[in-house]
C-alpha cells in the first residue's frame, strides 16, 4: 500500500508541476534603445513575472538593428506578441495587417486609457483602428555639449532661427575645431525643416514638398560644407545607427570626428549624458528651424504594439495595460520613454524623477508645448526608402560630388516612383 501511496503522490506532484507550467503565459517582448532603457525595462519585466504567471523573451536593439531583424520576423511570420513601434514605421505595418487592433480591448476595459488624453490615443489611430499605445511623449530637441560652449563663451538660446543655428555652427568650429553633426539619419528633422517652410514632407499619404522645400533642406548642407564644419557621411561609415552611446556627441577621439551637438528627442538627455565622457555636461535646446513654432511639435515617443498573429492577446493586453498604468512600474521606468501618458501615473512618480528628467519635462511643458504646431501623422509607407535616399544623397553632398539642386531633383524623382507604386 505505501508504495502505492508513494507513487500517487508522485503522479499527483508530476500533474500539478505540468499544470504549473502549462498554465504559464509566455510573451516575447521587443525594443530598440540605450542601456538604460533596456536595464529598466527589463526590471519591469522581471516584477510583472513575478506578480503573473508569466514569463518573457527579449529582444532589444539599437534603433537601425532593430528594424532590419523585425522585417525579417514579420516576412517569416514570427513578430514578437508585444513590439515597440516608431511614426516612421508603424503605418506600413498597419497596411500590411501585421497588428493587432486595440479598440476592442479599450472599449471593454482590458486596456484602461481612463486617464490618457483623447489626443493621445489619436496618435496611434489608423486605418479605423488603434494600432499603437502610446506609450510616452516627448519632442524633437538639440542636445549640445554644454561643458564645450561655456568654455568657449558661446551662447546659444532656445527656438533659434536656422539662420541663427548656422552662424553657432560656424562660431564652435572656428573657436574650438568641434564640427557639426546636422541631423546625420536623424529621419525626422526633414520634416521638422519643411514644416517650417509650411509644407509638410508629406501629405495625403504621398511628398507634401517641392523642388524649392527640398532645394533648401539640402542647401543646408552645401552650405555647411563649404564653411568646414559639417561632420561628413565618412565619420558615421564606422559608427552604430542610432546608438547612442556611439553618437558623435559623446564618442570619438578628436574634434574633427566629434560634433558639439546631436539632433535626437528629448527623452534622450539622461541616457545621452550617461554616455558622456567625465565633466561633460549636456543640455537641451529646440532644433532649429526657419520658422521654429511652425515646426516644433509634441510627439508620441514611440508606440508599444501587439502583432496580430500573436497567440496570446489576451495577454498581451494585459501586460501593455501594466506597462502603461502600474504606478510601481513607472517608479522604475521614471520617464525614460517620454513624459508618461497617464496623468495618474505622471503625477504619481513626478517626484522621482532625477534632476535631468525634471529638466526635459520641464522643456516639453515650458517651451515646446506653447511654441509649438499640429503633431505630424505617422510617415506614410514607403517612406522608409526615402529616407533611405535622403540619407545617401546628404553623404554625397558631405563629399562634394552633388549639388543641392540636383540632390532636391533627384529625392522627388525618387519619391514620386516610390508612391507611384
């Protein structure tokens, strides 16, 4: 009887660990972003498998790496059940039905946007449907090498002209021999410049500018080459996209590889100051333009999707709605994706925030929102590839072999076949 007993008892153990294990939920989570980003995030990761039963694969990336591998995911059928998504991609991934619509799950509870602003949730609203949660908010912004400007008795102010940009541009090279990286792939400030014409990149789902709008843009980089303080396309060959701890700001051995500035986005500032070599101190500046309120806006920092193929929705949901919501997560994620979208969750942690993180809500709230324009819809599919172009032709231009003119006549030949398609 008592071996009997034993191997029940056994049997019984054995069913309950299957149970266990059958009943955990496993999600594959991915983001692009710094080593600060993927440190807290992942914290948050390992207290909500804690509290559920739950269990996580990750992917993280820096932003260019991050791309090319979710192509290859969402061509083979495999997207990640939680993906963090970008206005410069997430459009073509709603054309091609690769996400999962949110609507369903807002209408029922299931993801509490109670406390998120309408015009929030209408940032990640396309083709009739909610795509994308924004997750964070935040702006387009100069960080700059403060250290470097107060050594150099430079000063610099916010909502600068081009015009004005320039000119500093031309003052920091000529005093200190730092260059200038102007918006080297940053993607965004093409259309931060036109806006400030007052055309937008693009329009109706196609190029919202002209030869004059692109001629300027590129002109921008004529110029700067001629007065010898463009950082070229050859200091990037060997550099990781979109990393930043290997942004030209912060790495490099010698002025002529490094710039005194970076065109990124405000919730940047502390993960770009971590980087930093010691006694640099870094700041924040709107990025300039020919007419900065035409072009300033605030943005959704990113989105937090689900795919439609994923096999746990329900899931998903459930653990976006934490992501968003949970004050004791945001304690720990402390607004390094943007300003937080709840209002209860932003209150909640605002005294947590570190000093640079007060410094670039206060910059948001301050001097963006009321020197600011209409937020930008989500870049159109196939902008991926005009951008792409936009990219080659500023490096011919740091090379000298193109004009400004001719770079202007080729992007729109270029973008004109790519949404003629």
């Amino acid at each position: 009887m008592k071996k009997v007993s034993v191997f029940f008892a056994l049997l019984l153990a054995i069913c309950l660990v299957c149970t266990a294990v059958m009943a955990e939920t496993h999600l594959n989570v991915a983001w692009w972003g710094n080593q600060v980003r993927n440190d807290s995030t992942q914290a948050v990761l390992d207290l909500y498998a804690k509290e559920n039963d739950t269990s996580f694969d990750v992917t993280m990336n820096s932003f260019g790496d991050y791309w090319t591998n979710l192509a290859t995911a969402s061509a083979g059928g495999q997207l990640p059940d939680v993906l963090q998504h970008s206005t410069a991609y997430i459009q073509q991934y709603v054309d091609n039905n690769l996400l999962l619509d949110l609507t369903p799950y807002v209408e029922s509870g299931a993801l509490d946007t109670t406390n998120i602003s309408e015009s929030i949730l209408d940032l990640g609203r396309m083709n009739g449907g909610l795509y994308g949660l924004c997750v964070g908010t935040n702006s387009m912004a100069c960080l700059y090498n403060k250290t470097l400007l107060r050594e150099a008795g430079i000063e610099i102010h916010d909502l600068m002209t081009m015009d004005e940009f320039m000119a500093v541009c031309k003052e920091v090279y000529e005093k200190t021999g730092y260059k200038t990286d102007l918006g080297y792939g940053t993607e965004s400030f093409f259309n931060y410049v036109t806006r400030g014409l007052g055309k937008p990149l693009y329009a109706d789902g196609k190029l919202g500018i002209g030869q004059e709008e692109a001629e300027y843009f590129y002109g921008l980089y004529e110029k700067a080459v001629q007065e010898g303080w463009l950082l070229g396309g050859d200091v990037f060959a060997s550099l990781v996209a979109g990393s930043v701890e290997q942004n030209p700001m912060v790495y490099g051995s010698s002025p002529e590889t490094m710039s005194w500035c970076a065109f990124n986005w405000s919730n940047q500032l502390k993960a770009m100051q971590a980087a930093a070599p010691e006694g640099v101190e870094l700041a924040l500046t709107t990025l300039p333009s020919p007419d900065p309120v035409k072009s300033g806006f605030v943005a959704c920092s990113m989105y937090f999707s689900i795919a439609a193929s994923t096999a746990n929705p329900d899931e998903s949901v459930k653990f976006l709605n934490y992501f968003v919501n949970s004050v004791e997560a945001n304690k720990i994620l402390l607004a390094e994706r943007g300003i937080p979208v709840s209002s209860v969750v932003g209150e909640a942690i605002a005294g947590d925030l570190d000093p640079l993180t007060q410094e670039v809500v206060a910059f948001v709230n301050n001097v963006v929102v009321p020197n600011s324009s209409e937020t930008p819809k989500p870049d159109p599919d196939g902008a991926s590839e005009i951008y792409a172009a936009s990219r080659e032709l500023v490096e011919q231009i740091s090379y000298g072999v193109i004009s400004a003119k001719d770079a202007a006549k080729t992007l729109i030949d270029t973008a004109n076949d790519v949404f003629s398609r």
